[in-house]
C-alpha cells in the first residue's frame, strides 16, 4: 500500500458501483456510489490544487458527513495536509489552534457569525468554504459555497489512478490537536503511513467484509472514527451512514441498521442504564435472561429463549441487523461489556491514543477486562512504574512546535502516560492514567478509574468522579440519575429533604458495589451535582473524558466540605 488514497482506490476499481456513503435527506438514506465518491474528490482537488499547494494547510470544521469525507480525501489527492477540529471546540482552544495551524483554507458545516469573525482573524486565510451551502449575507468574497468549489470544476469521468497511487508513505497526511485533559492540546502530525499500518494491523481483529455497514456519529475530527470508522470501513468495501446528529442516533440507527457499531463507551452506558431501569416483574425477568446469557453461548436453546423473550428488543433498539460492537476513546467498565456480551452483542473493545494512529491492541474474543492483544505490527513495553510505551510503524515521529525531550524512552518507544500490565496470556489491562493517580495523604496510590468504574454499576448514578489526591479519604462527585432516585424513594425532586434521602440511598449503594475494594479504596463522602458533566460545559472533551482540573476549579468550595472534619 502506497497510501490511504490507494487503500480507498482499490475498493472503488472492485465495486464502483457499490454504496459507500449515505446521506440522510428528507426523511430518507441517500447513497454515493464508491465510483461518484471518487470522481467527486477527484473534482474537489482540482479547485483546491488552484488555491493552495501541496504541502499547505486546510481545517475541516464539521460534524460528520459526506462532504466530510469528500473534503478529506481530495486534500489527500492534492497533498494538502488535513487539520480536523471538533465542532464543538472551546473559544480557549480554538483560537489557538487556528493560530499554530496557520490554514490556507477552511471547510466548515455551517458559518455563523461567531464563526465568521473568528475565522475572519486568521493571517493568510484564502477561503472559507461552507458545506451547507448557506452563505451569510454580506460575507466577504472569501466566503464560498460547497456547491460553488465544484461548479468551478468539471468533474471527471474516470479516476486518476497515478494520483490515486502515488507513494506518499513518508508524507504528512494529517494534524490532529490532541484535546487537551491537561492543557494547552498538542500537535500530533501523522503520516499515510502511520495509518497504513494501523489499517493493515486491524485486518484480523475486526471482522468486518463488504457487506458490512456502519451508522457514523462519532467526530471524524478524532482519529479512532477516522481510521476505524472511516478508512478501514472504506477499505473493506463497507458502507457508512452519515448520522443526522449526536442528538438523532437512535433514530438514525432504526434507519440505517448498520451491521456494527463504532462508539465510545457512553452510547452503550446509555443503553445499559435505560434498559436496567426496567421495573417489577419484567426487571427480575431481564436478570434472569441476563444469568443465562452469561452462563450459556449464543445457539445454546436457553439462550435462544432469553433472547426471543428479552435480547431481541434490545436488538431492535440498534437496528437489528447490529452482529458486534466497537469500543474505543476510553475505558468501558467491564459490566457494560458482559452485559452486551450476555445480550448477544459482542464488544470488540481497543486501546490506542491519536499519536498510534489510534489502535495499539485490540479484544476479539470477550476477555472481559482487558483491551485486548497488542497488533502484531506493535512493540510494547511495560516500564518500571507501570507506564506502556510502545514502538512500531504506526506510532507518530514526536509532536510539532514542542519539546519532545520527555516523549519516548531513549530506545525510541513512545510513552503513552497511560499505566496497566499485561496478563500471562498476553492480554493487556489498562490501570488509569499516569497523570490522574490520586496519592492519598497517607501514602495509598489510587487509579480513580478503577473506583469509578466499580460505583457506575449503580443504577443510581449518571455519572461520578473520585476525588482525594493528597486528602485522607475518598470522595466523590456524583450526577445522580434523578427519575431512578425519585422512584425508589418515592419523593420529587424539588422536595427539600431529597438531596439527603438521595445522599443515603447512594451511599448504601456504594457500600455494596465497593465490597470487594480495599478500606482505602472505598468513598467515604459524596456530593450530589445536578447539571451533568457535558462538552459544552467545559467537564468534558470531545471525546467524553472527565476534564478532572477543571471539575476540581468548578466545585472547589463544594470538593472542600467534604473534608471538613
């Protein structure tokens, strides 16, 4: 493979005719045949090869769809050099990464005026292209159309293939801006190749063929959607479906009824908790479906009962065509990965970060616990303290505009900042981050995860984060699920002894879930917040990982009286 172009290329000589992209419009899926695909980006890199050189820099500011991809692999065909943003980047962030990325053009899903003046500040700016082609009124003349970039074009009738398989191996094909849990984000430049290789890597772990297809919801602006959900789909033949918004997938997986889903853990968090809310007799018939469907194999008659009388509603809410899951982007607490296991709905759950272009190891046959064998392309080392560093083809060369002084061991291999170990088996196990160790006043290291993920089997919590570095216990933050609360004990919300009956009743319920943690390792103290942890209010990233510096700022004064005493 010389490329990711040509992975994508020898799929459209295969099936030209094949679906490749859906696009939802008026009520229905609309398909783009693999061929249209190609021609189409073919199209786009003429009208950008005119207003930028290869080499140049071009951000894609959208959420999800076939323009998107169109953009993306047009650049390619250029040699521009990608820079996606999520759509939901902070003001903090965003001006810095416009700044440090220096773009020659911008692709955006929609131009407000916010975004206009902030776009409108960038030095050497040559375009600003809109992909829902809604342009603002008195938009200055840099302000285009994604109609009009293809207008200006004739679309050719067939594909270039000399520019579809170029060797391009050693060229940067995109920068992502990691998204910042600690920080100012950083720069990870990657090349086809990195990507190459992760792509060859995933062949044998996730079975997927041609007539596979999945619902697309995850931001392509981070790399685990872009490489898993987008390249490898592509280079299999797959089809993907473009969902509406982060707001309309279960409509949209009705709709589409993908054959796998690719997701991080929070979707399947959401599906476990509705589905555990369940009430009477028809919860004690669940955790009896559930019992068997952890005892016995999918094709065992008890099972094939279970699911007739319980799975396949369950089923139903995917699609029904749905044959496994994909886990990436952060840890999935081992109980929602034995329940879709019981369920029939196998998890595939990975490990990687965006500078491994993002797999490092992958799980294919339900460890339950662990991320899974390290890619056969990957080399991975456990140091001294319990850190992973690896090494390999797919891993980044070192991030740009910074030191990289304490980035890779001094045998070359890249330390990920994330702690585990590997079993006997060669299975890998994630403990926590490095950086996110709680050390308790007396000297216990806690992995926060690890707590977090024991009290989120409750079904009373939404959501919650540890808290006590340098404290003599355990607190924690908790979002509460208020309807599941308010129906056991029988009280509204708004009555004003809630907070202290809901406090209770949790903490009774962390007492069982924590029985098996060490005494150092159990919450002593809660505190109850009823606005959720959310992207927009700064707690989260895109990706949905706790942002614990800024949790701590926000409830600081609330964090300190829990120590009170």
């Amino acid at each position: 493979m010389n490329s990711v172009l040509q992975i994508i290329y020898n799929q459209i000589q295969k099936r030209p005719k094949s679906p490749a992209l859906f696009s939802y419009v008026s009520n229905t899926y609309h398909p783009m045949s693999y061929l249209d695909m190609g021609l189409t980006a073919q199209q786009l890199s003429q009208w950008m090869a005119m207003h930028c050189d290869s080499g140049n820099r071009i951000i894609i500011w959208s959420t999800n769809n076939w323009q998107w991809a169109i953009t993306d692999l047009a650049a390619q065909l250029c040699g521009a050099i990608s820079i996606p943003l999520y759509p939901t980047t902070g003001n903090d962030q965003l001006d810095y990464i416009l700044s440090d990325a220096s773009p020659s053009i911008v692709f955006v899903d929609t131009l407000t005026n916010a975004r206009l003046s902030t776009l409108s500040k960038i030095s050497g700016l040559k375009k600003v292209i809109v992909f829902d082609d809604k342009r603002p009124e008195n938009a200055p003349d840099l302000v285009l159309r994604f109609s009009d970039t293809l207008s200006e074009t004739t679309k050719p009738n067939t594909l270039n293939t000399p520019q579809w398989i170029t060797n391009r191996l050693d060229d940067t094909l995109t920068i992502l801006y990691t998204s910042g849990t600690t920080g100012t984000p950083k720069a990870v430049p990657l090349t086809h190749n990195n990507i190459v290789q992760n792509f060859l890597g995933l062949q044998d772990i996730i079975p997927i063929s041609h007539t596979d297809s999945s619902l697309s919801f995850l931001p392509l602006s981070h790399i685990f959607e872009r490489t898993v959900g987008f390249y490898c789909v592509l280079g299999v033949g797959a089809a993907i479906y473009y969902a509406t918004s982060m707001d309309t997938v279960a409509h949209d997986l009705l709709n589409a009824k993908p054959t796998f889903i690719i997701s991080v853990p929070r979707l399947y968090e959401k599906i476990h908790a509705k589905v555990m809310q369940t009430t009477g007799v028809k919860k004690s018939i669940l955790k009896l479906a559930l019992c068997i469907g952890k005892q016995f194999k999918k094709g065992h008659w008890l099972w094939a009962i279970a699911h007739r009388l319980v799975f396949s509603s369950i089923h139903q809410k995917t699609g029904g065509n749905v044959r496994f899951l994909v886990s990436g982007g952060a840890a999935l607490s081992p109980h929602i990965e034995e329940f879709f296991n019981a369920i029939g709905l196998p998890v595939v759950q990975g490990y990687g970060l965006t500078e491994t272009s993002p797999i490092i190891s992958a799980n294919l046959d339900q460890t339950i616990g662990s991320v899974g064998k390290v890619l056969p392309n990957v080399q991975l080392n456990v140091l001294p303290d319990t850190e992973i560093a690896v090494k390999g083809p797919s891993v980044f060369s070192g991030y740009l505009n910074v030191s990289n002084t304490d980035t890779f061991t001094d045998d070359g291999f890249f330390k990920t900042g994330d702690c585990g170990y590997v079993d006997d088996h060669g299975y890998l196990f994630i403990t926590g981050r490095k950086k996110e160790l709680i050390v308790l006043s007396n000297g216990k290291n806690v992995p926060p995860t690890h707590i977090e993920d024991t009290l989120s089997q409750s079904d009373l919590i939404h959501q919650v984060m540890v808290i006590g570095n340098e404290r003599p216990y355990l607190t924690a933050l908790i979002v509460p699920e208020i309807k599941v609360i308010e129906d056991k004990l029988r009280m509204v919300h708004s009555d004003p002894s809630f907070d202290a009956s809901a406090k209770k009743l949790i903490l009774s319920d962390i007492a069982h879930q924590s029985s098996a943690l060490a005494s150092f390792e159990t919450v002593k103290k809660i505190a109850l917040i009823y606005d959720a942890f959310s992207i927009d209010g700064t707690e989260l990233t895109p990706t949905l990982k706790l942002r614990r510096k800024i949790i701590n700022k926000k409830y600081h004064d609330l964090i300190n009286s829990l120590y009170d005493d």
